[in-house]
C-alpha cells in the first residue's frame, strides 16, 4: 500500500524507532521460483515493476526464461488465465515445506482448492515446480544471490520492531497464532503485500505475509521499511485474525451484501470481488486505523481513515468506532472472535438504516 511511504514523515516526528533483529524476516527460496516461474505468465503484465525492475529480479526472470515450455510454466499460465492471482499462488506455497520435495506442509485451504478449480490442480503444480526446481538446478542459482539478498535485508531488520507489532495483534485480538512469518518478495511487485494463513494438523493457526519489492528499482531491491512496514504487516498479519474470525458466520455476512453492493465496481477493480472479501479488508483497515493511533499518533491514525476512504472503504469510521467498543468492553469479550456477532449486529443495523430499498433488492445478484 503506497500510502505508507507517505505515514512515515509523519510518523517520524512523534515515535523513535527501536532497532530490533528478525529472524523470521526472510527471503524464502520457494517463493523466488514461483516469482520466477510467474514472471514467464501474463501475471507480469499487471503484477510487474515499473521499468526493467530491480537487479535480482532481471536474473532471476532470465534464469527461466530457458524453461518456458515446462509444464510448470504451462501450469501457471492456465492457472493465471484462470484467475488464480493476487493473493493466491503465494498462499499455495506458504502451504508447502521446502525445497527439492516441495511437500504438502499444511493441508490446502478450501479458498485455494477454489481458486484453483480443484485439489488436483495445486498438486499438479506443486510437482511441477518441484521438478523444474530440480532440472534448472534452482537452489544453485538462489544461493549464489543469498548473500546478496541478505545484506539487502540488514538495514530493514534493524529498523523493524517486530516484537512490538505482534505483541499488539495478539493482545488486540486476544490469541496469537501457532507461527508468525514475514516473506520478502523481491520479485513480485508493486509494493504493499499478502497476508495467508495455513492450519497445522491440529487446527492452529499459521500466519504469513508476503512483502512485495516496490517496483520502482533498477539496482538492488527495495522495501518499505519502519514505521511503513510495521503498519503494513499489521494489516496483513492481521488477517490471519480478522479472516477467520468473519467468515464463521457466511449467513450473516450474506446478510450485508446491500453494503458491498454500494462500492461493488471500485471494489472489483482492487481484487475484492465478493461480500466476504470486502467486509474482510474493511474491518482490517479499521484495525489498522487503531493500531496506528496507539503506536504512533492520532493524526496518524486519521491518515488512514482517509486514505481508505478515498478507495471507496466507506465503513471505516463506522467499524473504527465499533472496534473502539471491544477494546473498552474487553471483560465482555476476551478476543476479538467473542466480538465479532456484535460487530455483526451493528453492520446490519447500520444496513438497514442506510441502504435503500434498491441496493437491498440487487445486491440478492452478487456473492
């Protein structure tokens, strides 16, 4: 999200940022060769840097562009075609162990096996990637480029307060995930990230976020860093909380769709093609809103609310508001899961006090 290139003058005046290491601030080498094999796709069209892109990332689409006929290149280009993009080719492989066998880690979610059209189609690809991996001696070509990665990482390392940002998710939402991870993805582009989630055997949660290059490089590449980062991976760690926590109640998140039905077209055009989707990212700015008030300052905070509002996420002052409820009522709900049919009972309120009769009538013809 580009706006937090923008926070970070302003958060600067009012917060001191400490300097913490981050052993689990990576590049993952499984995530290179599916940014490597998507650069072969038409997802390089939309999902590409502004110009050649950053020196790595010329090497490493170079690299394949001798494998162009491989089936895993075959694989994602019908996958892409098929609208299996944005957020879904990294969660795939942050359900996968690592490299040379590539196994299934954690089981596929049934938003992937959707996405994808099927659980066959993942393991195709998997496989697939594990035997290019193979036959184009991958982990040669990313060793060689590891210490150039990591010294990239150094300086971002050293000024992100990772302790700080997940003490806040897991006290805001009242439970912490089995595993936090953070993902550099210094060949995918523009900027902003992905957040996923996988489920271990016994039904704990996993939290990933994928932190895409900026796009803008010609040298080494480049990533948001402080205060821009820190924002960032709240939003999108944080929908290992928030996704779970809404989709456990489809009926009544069908309900709203009235409210979706409002900004469907703007919506659509950022990838938040359903109710569920929007009402996700909704709350999760909400509480983005909340985290920058109470980590930096309000004006921070009043940053955001802007900002979203202007791309058309027009509860967020209203959900702001609500979130605001739970933290003072915390006795009444322990975590954030024991608010969410109250935050429920107050969005339908509000549909039924704001949305016409129309919107109410076609919103029945979208998810």
């Amino acid at each position: 999200m580009k706006y937090r290139l923008a926070l970070f003058a302003v958060v600067v005046a009012v917060v001191v940022i400490c300097s913490v290491g981050s052993a689990a601030l990576r590049v993952s080498p499984e995530m290179e060769l599916l940014a490597g094999v998507l650069a072969q796709t038409s997802w390089i069209e939309s999902r590409g840097p502004q110009g050649p892109g950053n020196e790595y990332y010329r090497a490493l689409k170079e690299f394949f562009s001798a494998y162009k006929d491989h089936e895993a290149v075959v694989i994602a280009r019908r996958l892409t075609e098929k609208g299996f993009t944005y957020d879904a080719p990294p969660a795939f492989i942050c359900h996968l162990g690592t490299l040379p066998e590539l196994p299934v880690l954690y089981e596929y979610s049934d938003y992937l096996v959707e996405r994808a059209g099927g659980r066959d189609k993942l393991e195709d690809f998997r496989l697939a990637l594990a035997d290019l991996a193979a036959a184009s001696r991958f982990l040669d070509f990313f060793a060689r480029w590891e210490p150039y990665l990591e010294e990239c990482l150094q300086g971002i390392r050293e000024s992100f307060r990772e302790d700080v940002v997940q003490a806040w998710l897991t006290e805001f939402f009242g439970w912490e995930p089995a595993h936090f991870e953070l993902i550099m993805a210094p060949s995918m582009f523009p900027g902003g990230g992905y957040g996923a989630t996988a489920w271990d055997s016994v039904g704990n949660p996993l939290a990933f976020q994928i932190i895409r290059e900026q796009g803008t490089s010609t040298g080494v590449p480049e990533f948001p860093t402080s205060a821009d980062l820190e924002l960032l991976t709240i939003h999108e760690l944080g929908h290992s909380f928030v996704n779970p926590s809404l989709e456990a109640y489809p009926e009544r998140t069908n309900k709203l769709r009235p409210l979706f039905w409002r900004v469907r077209e703007v919506m659509r055009a950022q990838a938040y093609t359903a109710t569920a989707l929007f009402l996700n990212e909704q709350v999760i700015r909400a509480v983005e809103v909340l985290a920058a008030r109470e980590l930096y300052a309000f004006e921070v905070g009043e940053h955001v609310v802007e900002y979203n509002a202007d791309r058309g996420f027009y509860l967020t002052t209203f959900v702001v508001e609500q979130l605001e409820h739970y933290r003072a009522n915390r006795s009444l709900y322990p975590t954030f899961q024991d608010f969410v049919p109250h935050l429920f009972d107050q969005l339908e309120v509000y549909a039924e006090e704001n949305c016409t009769w129309l919107e109410r009538f076609l919103s029945q013809f979208v998810r």
